[in-house]
C-alpha cells in the first residue's frame, strides 16, 4: 500500500472506546499516548483490539512543537 503520508508511528492498541457513531483507539508508541478517533465501522471492520500491533499514519499541514 503506498500513501502520501510522510510519518508513521508504530505502536501497541491499549484502549478501546466504542460510541455509536465514532470510537476511541489508544495507542502506546515508546510510552506516550496517541488516540486516533475514527468510525465504529472502520474499527469493527479492521478488527482493532486491545494488544493489536499497529501504526499511527499523520498527515497534517500542522505540527507544532513545544520546547520547555
């Protein structure tokens, strides 16, 4: 599968949140949290489940970056 995306982030599943509509799937990548909300539909139909080893895909025209 080729994307236009540019970053990829692998990480492990450890949450999953289902509503009616929209669902929550938490990430853990190197022990930061990252949430992807997507369809019920497509979490049902990938069957992402808490262990799952999978990757966060960013396309944005907007990162910021904090320094403290």
């Amino acid at each position: 599968m080729k994307l236009s995306a540019r970053n990829t982030l692998k990480g492990k599943v450890t949450e999953v949140k289902l509503g009616q509509i929209v669902g929550e799937v938490v990430l853990d990548i190197g022990g930061q949290k990252v949430t992807s909300v997507i369809t019920r539909d497509a979490i049902e139909e990938m069957g992402v489940k808490v262990g799952d080893e999978v990757s966060a895909v960013i396309k944005s025209t907007e990162i910021m970056l904090l320094k403290s």
